[in-house]
C-alpha cells in the first residue's frame, strides 16, 4: 500500500460511521481476502482500514449514482476535479446556481465537483432529492467551508486506485463474495419507534422487507465462509432478525450527528452484529454460549 498523505471520508453522509468506527475495527475478522462495502456512503471504515494498510482488494458500491460517479471521477481524473472546484466561489448565488443544473448533463470530473461542492456547502451536508430527483438541500451556514481539499482529494484518489466501484444494490454486490471475504454492510437504519416509520422509510426508501432481505444475504453469505460485519439501529425488528444462531449481536454507544429528524443531536445506542464462520467458538467463548445478545453499554 503506497505511503504519503493519509485518506479520509471527502462527504459528509447521513449515517456516516466516523464515531463507530473503533468499535467496528475491534470486531473486525482476523483475517479475510476481498473486502466489500456495499452501502459505501461516504466510506468511514474502507478509508480507517486503508490507513491502517487492512486491504487488499476492495469493493466498493452503493445505489447512489451521484456518489458512485463522483467516487469514479476522483479515482480516474482528480486532477480535473481539483481544477474545477478550485475555480468555484464560496457564494449563495453560485450554490443555487449550481444546485439547478442537472448533473446528468455534466461530463463526470464536473458532476463530481458539483456534488462535493453542494455536500460541503449545503445545509448540515445533507443529501436529499426531491419526487424529480433534484437536489433540494437549501445553502449552508459554513464560514468557510473546505470544498477543496486538495491533498485529501488526491490521498483518496490513490487509495482508490485498483479498487472495484459500483452502483449497485447490496444483493447484486456481493454476488461474488466467497470464502474468506469480509463484507461490511452498513444499509440504512431501521427507525426506533413506530412513529418515526413512515417518514423513515420514505426517507430511506429502505423498509422493513429490504432489512429482511438483507438479513438473509447475510446467511447466504455465511454459509459460503464469508465475514459478515453489519451495523443498524438498535430496533426491535433488526434485534429479532438476527437472534438466530449464525449471529452474533453486540450493543455498542453511538453519537450519531445526524438523525432521521434533521440535526438533532443524540445519545443512542446501535448495533454491531457480526458472523465468522471460522471464528464464532472464540466469540462463544468470550460472551457466554448463551449470550446471544450482549450489552456492552453498563
Ligand atoms: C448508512 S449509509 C452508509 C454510510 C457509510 N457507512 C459511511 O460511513 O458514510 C447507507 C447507504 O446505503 C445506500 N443504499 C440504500 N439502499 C441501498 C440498496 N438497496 N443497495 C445498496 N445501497 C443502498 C444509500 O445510498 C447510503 O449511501
């Protein structure tokens, strides 16, 4: 893995792992081969593990196409995105104009500027479409916000050199994921309390189906040989999907910065569920052949 200036997270993303990210690393799998990270947001633990020099062969995807081509265009043509926001003023004028275009018709280094640019000017780094896809986050309170952070633009081009990157949903990513991989899902939050589903979902557009879909990708996996890490909310139904034997639930603090209503700023708890094929008797062994369900918060 290349020496020179460390890579980290370029967006600020909703449900960003920064803060669980030591908790995450210390249930990390001894070992593994390929790393996937099909819900990439803005890529917290793959860039930790690069700094740490953890991988080998990643890959990377989501079902964001903005953020999937922006990935894209820093890996193949940073240079022309470090050209291009670095000609773009800090204005409320230049955001909503730049807001109304439409990326679509942009060549890629530009629909990546625009998307950086939007995400480290706009409002608390929100990203949110309205029914016709447009972006509608209205313009930030940032004095002067750093949008064009060369160097880290360029750590994380060069970490992403090699790198497979998708815009794909989660089932179709790790479709090749074989014994010995390690897949880090990390899906939108199933909402806490019954009335924070509706606008949750749609939100998210991730419902209850999809987590159980995903819950079941998940044993697919396990029964390959394949690590399994997964973070979500501390909610009863992600509780219940993974009370079956091949997982292994841990209940971990988190401070998310950004919730489901808006900024707010929380003291909550999430969940860290993990299965290794090869390694469950160690864990057994730790927590108790009962203990199917650890709280680590008292
Ligand atoms: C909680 S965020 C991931 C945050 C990320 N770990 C980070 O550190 O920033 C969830 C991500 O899942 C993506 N997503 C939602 N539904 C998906 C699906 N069906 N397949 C793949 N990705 C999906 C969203 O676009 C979003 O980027």
């Amino acid at each position: 893995m290349a020496n020179g200036p460390v890579p980290r997270p370029f967006l600020k993303w909703a449900g960003g792992k920064t803060q669980l990210i030591s908790e995450l690393i210390a249930r990390m799998p001894k070992q593994f081969s390929r790393y996937y990270e099909p819900f990439l947001g803005g890529g917290a633990l793959f860039f930790s593990l690069y700094r740490s020099q953890k991988i080998r062969l990643a890959f990377l995807s989501d079902l964001n196409a903005e953020l999937i081509d922006t990935y894209l265009a820093i890996r193949d043509y940073v240079d022309d995105v470090i050209a291009i926001l670095s000609q773009y003023p800090h204005s409320k004028e230049f955001y909503y104009d730049l807001r109304i275009r439409d990326p679509w018709k942009m060549p890629l280094p530009e629909r990546a500027a625009r998307m950086i640019y939007l995400n480290k000017t706009g409002y608390n780094g929100l990203y949110r479409v309205n029914r016709q896809g447009k972006f509608n986050v209205p313009f930030g309170r940032y004095k002067s916000p750093r949008y064009c952070d060369r160097e880290n633009l360029k750590a994380v081009s060069n970490a992403l050199q090699g790198v497979s990157i998708k815009c794909v949903p989660f089932e179709k990513a790790v479709e090749q994921a074989d014994e010995g991989d390690w897949v880090y899902f990390d899906p939108p939050y199933a909402p806490l309390s019954q009335t924070s589903n509706f606008t949750s979902y749609h939100a998210t557009g991730f419902s209850p189906e999809d987590q159980k879909r995903l819950r079941d990708v998940c044993l697919s996996l396990t029964a390959k040989g394949v690590h399994i890490t997964l973070s979500n909310s501390n909610a009863k139904l992600i509780r219940e999907l993974y009370s079956i034997p091949s997982f292994f639930i841990s209940e971990v603090p988190a401070n998310r910065a950004i919730n489901s209503n808006g900024n707010r700023r929380s003291k909550i708890t999430e969940l860290i569920i993990t299965a290794y094929p090869q390694e469950q008797p160690t864990q057994l062994r730790l927590f108790g052949n009962t203990a199917r369900y650890a709280s680590e918060t008292t």
